[in-house]
C-alpha cells in the first residue's frame, strides 16, 4: 500500500513536471513580464469594509490567502457576506482598478493581529498586492474632521479624510494606544513632517497635496493613510482623498504680463520693465513666448481681448473665445501634459487693414471658468468686465476685471513698426564677451560670431533664447563668458547630456554677470552652453564647436 501511494505520487509529480516544462518550452516566448503595482498595507477590525485602488497593466486576478478576508462585489454585496457567501477571488481588466474588501470575525483571538495576503496575478504571474491587517481586539482609533461650528466630528473609515490643495485641512486622531502614521501615498504632505500619538492624548494634524508636485497637483488622488502601533498588531487604514485643485483657479510660469511690444511681422516680441536703479531693461524673443500653465486635469483654454478706442474717442473691447479662428492672437498648447503653452501673433498689414498698431490681451483659464464665462462674457458677476458709471450723464465704461488681469492674464501688448527688434541690451553694452583666461593670452579678446536666420532659429526655439553665438572649441581652453544681466543660472549640454559641471562655473572673484568656461578645447561635438537671468527672459547661448 505504501508502496502503490510512493509510485502514485511520483507518477502524477512527473506528470506535473512534465506538464511545466511542456510549458515552458511552448510559452517562453510568448510570455511578456508585467510591472506589478506597489505593495500596499491596509489595516481594519471585524467587520469593516475597506476599499483597494490599484493600477493594473493586464488583465488581472485577486485571491485571498484566508478565508476572513475576502471580496465585496455586486453579485455579492456585504449583506450576502453576512449570511455566508463570500468570494475569495475576483478578475478584471487592465487599468485604474478600486475592488472592496471584508474583514470577518473568523478565527480571530484575543489580542493578535492576523494577516491576509491579496495576490495579483498577471499574463501567468503573480505578486502580493496588498497585505490586509486585521486588528486585535480591544485595540480602539478613532478620527475627527472639523464639523459645523468648529465642532469635531468623528469620521468613519469608510467616509475617509479629504485632502487640501493650497492649505492644511486639519484632523485629530486619538487611540488607546501608542500610533505612528505610516504608508501614506506620495503625493501627500503632512505639517510638521509627521503623525505620532501616544496612548489616549488627542494629536492634531494637517494633509495636504505635496507642494511643487503639479504631476499630482492637478490631478484627483486617492489612497490609503495607516495609523499603526508600534507593536504591529493593530493597523487602522483611511481612505485620503484629494479632489484635485480648485477647478476654477490656476497658476503659471512666464514672464510678466505687461509692457509687451510685437512687431508687425509677429515675429519680435521685446517687453521692457523698469529696473532695481530706475534705468529699463528689454527682454526678446523669436516667434512666441512660453509659458507653462497649471490647471485642473490640464484644461485650460484661452480668451483674447482687443482694446480699441471709438469714434468718439472712447475706450471699448471686443473679445474672442478660444474657438474663434478670427482672433489675432493665439495660445498654443504644445503639450498639455507638461502645461507648456505658446503665445504667438498674426501679422498686421498697415496698408491692408488700415491700422497701424493695435493692443490686445491674451487670458488663460482653468476649463470650469472658462465655461462660466464663455457662456456670458458679460456677466456682472465673473465676466471679463466690470462696469464704471463716471458720474451723472456719463457713459458707462467697461473695464477688464482685475482679478483676471492678476491672475489670468498671461499677456497685454502692442502690435506696431517697432525701431529696432535687438537683445534689449543696455546701449553700447555688448551681448556677449570672451575674454581669455589661459596664462597664454589672459585678457584678450576671444572671437565669436552671432548665429542668424534659420541657423539660430532652432536654437532659439530650443532654448527661448534671444541670441545665439558661436565659437571654436580651440579658442576655449579657459574662458570668461561676460554678458549683460546678472547671471541667476547655467547649463551645459554635450550629446543630450549634462556636462554643467565639467566644463562651466560661476567666477570665484563674485563677478556676478559672468561665467567661467574651461576645457573645451578637445571636444568632439557640440557644447551648447545657455546662460539666464532670474525670470528667464534674457537668455544666451554659447556653441563651442570643434
């Protein structure tokens, strides 16, 4: 007998084997490693429902490892589970998943954690997915959110805690038990770094979504935040939920708003701003101007706004949605992703249209805003104008609404002849000097040339330079690069790499509108060196070439 159960089992272990490697010969080729989602810990007591978000590449399988944890679906909602019937594996489709898990009571003893294993499974492989804590008895946490009034009002785990966006929203946790909280998402700050209670003494705190991030700023987020012992037996799991930023505010990176000037090809732009010494500085740029705008799930659109004066001298505005193809002005969204935006202009014919210069307003806003207004531009309350009555038998005047000039407004220029379309340079001011460093020829001039016409233009786009300058690498065995604004920062590039550090560095003897260039005599292709001032909108740019 024992004899005929030894020869059973290594009959159907060498079938099994040869089952696999059967297998394995057919599938080896066909089988495509899946990247898994993050493991993740959740914690509840009996009885408590607990939702699982993940993100899954393939079509997908859960199992639990026990039979106290298990799935809640439509064909098996929580009140069948009561009863008896429970499910213990659940499939899906590939993409953005939330599946909602039980906690029984079964097996359960006094005062011991137990843990459950959720396994994924993808394309034949398979990784825990979430490790599911079920607490102790006698283990208590409870939560508060602000209520009416400033009252504190307990939150269940099921409700969950909101996220904020521009400020804390504040909390109070209290256990009886010693807690840290643990596993937060990282796209979630908390104030002061960190939660740690001790046991039954109240702790306040604020969450909100980590600063500097837009790639989750401007997005909903969802996930868990555990407040754990720090014996590991009781983990209690709450949804955090971040509903993206306000849909009708956004923010921007650019140059400032005012004092545009384009010329009448469109292709010039210079704005001038007063200085710290009271003397102006210009800025340039080639074809358009960029910005990188911010806005709830990337939807954004423009508003432009021509001002013109009537014939009896009064001041008036006519305004142009976003799909209006007459609009003079246009925002170009060249990645949406990223926010990056362009700012162009069409050219005006004096001879053709009779006008020699003209002003306009290019405005953009978040989708939910823009719809509010786009609707009634005209609306007293958030459309594009306010009106001023000047006193008794005056005619009403419009005006733009400040709040969309601070906020919104990306742009206001002139279109007209202009003299001169230069650097912005100081006068008799050059922009760009090389000085030789090497004890060879120190202090003599080093020879470079301006980059013209189509050459530069992809330099310029490349970088929103205004100009561009060339030198030869033999000529830059240590140079200082003079230009004229003060240096806020550099870069180099060499093969699509940054070298910034091999080859440049600011002068040790504080000269604050200057960089160093060292080495570069042996290069074997391009450097590309740009060099910007505070706000970017003076930029040059050094090709070293061999």
């Amino acid at each position: 007998m024992k004899k005929n159960k030894f020869t059973l089992g290594w009959f159907f272990i060498s079938l099994l084997m040869a089952f696999a490697v059967t297998a394995c010969d057919d599938d080896d080729n066909d089988v495509v490693n899946v990247t898994f989602p993050e493991k993740q810990t959740i914690g509840g007591a009996v009885n408590d429902v607990k939702e699982l978000t993940f993100d899954a590449t393939a079509d997908w399988t859960l199992t639990s490892s026990t039979t106290w944890c298990y799935f809640i679906t439509e064909e098996t909602p929580a009140a069948k589970a009561a009863e008896g019937v429970k499910e213990y594996a659940i499939s899906g489709k590939a993409g953005k998943q939330t599946v909602t898990i039980g906690i029984s009571e079964e097996g359960q003893e006094y005062d011991q954690a137990t843990v459950a294993s959720i396994i994924i499974r993808m394309n034949g492989q398979e990784a825990v997915l979430a490790e599911v804590t079920r607490n102790a008895a006698g283990r208590t946490f409870k939560l508060y959110k602000k209520g009416e009034g400033d009252a504190w009002v307990e939150v269940s785990a099921e409700e969950g805690i909101e996220v904020g966006y521009d400020n804390f929203i504040q909390y109070k946790a209290e256990a009886n038990f010693r807690f840290a909280a643990t596993n937060r998402p990282e796209w979630l700050s908390i104030e002061g770094g960190s939660i740690v209670g001790a046991t039954n003494q109240a702790v306040l705190f604020g969450i909100k979504v980590i600063d500097n991030r837009p790639d989750f700023s401007k997005y909903a987020q969802k996930g868990n935040l555990n407040f754990q012992d720090e014996e590991g037996k009781s983990v209690f799991t709450y949804a955090v939920d971040y509903k993206g930023m306000s849909p009708e505010t956004m923010s921007y990176e650019g140059p400032k708003q005012w004092n545009w000037e384009v010329s009448l090809d469109g292709k010039s732009f210079i704005q001038t701003n007063q200085g710290i010494s009271g003397s102006s500085e210009s800025s340039s740029y080639n074809k358009f101007v960029e910005f990188t705008i911010t806005a709830l799930n990337d939807q954004f659109y423009p508003i432009y706004v021509e001002e013109y004066t009537d014939f009896q001298g009064n001041p008036g505005y006519e305004y142009f949605l976003a799909d209006d193809e007459s609009a003079w002005m246009k925002l170009e969204v060249k990645d949406a992703k990223t926010g990056k935006a362009r700012v162009t202009v069409s050219p005006l014919d004096p001879e053709q249209s009779d006008i020699e210069e003209r002003t306009g307003y290019v405005f953009a806003f978040p989708k939910a805003l823009y719809d509010k207004i786009a609707e009634d531009p005209e609306n007293k309350d958030y459309g594009l104008f306010v009106s001023t009555d000047n006193g008794e038998g005056m005619p009403t005047q419009k005006e733009l609404r400040y709040e969309y000039t601070e906020s919104n407004l990306l742009m206001n220029l002139v279109q007209k002849e202009l003299k001169s379309a230069g650097s912005g340079s100081e006068e008799g001011e050059k922009a760009i000097e090389l000085v030789s460093q090497y004890w060879e020829n120190y202090g003599e001039t080093v020879e470079c040339t301006e980059l013209t016409g189509e050459e530069a233009e992809f330099y310029k786009s490349e970088w929103q330079a205004a100009k561009v300058f060339t030198v030869k690498a033999s000529e830059c065995q240590s140079v200082r690069v003079n230009v004229p604004f003060e240096v806020a920062s550099f870069a180099a590039e060499l093969n699509k790499e940054d070298v910034t550090e091999t080859y440049c560095a600011l002068p040790e003897d504080g000269a604050t509108k200057a960089i160093d260039v060292w080495s570069c005599q042996d290069i074997k292709s391009e450097l590309a060196i740009v060099i910007r001032d505070a706000m970017y909108q003076k930029v040059t740019v050094l090709l070293v070439r061999p």
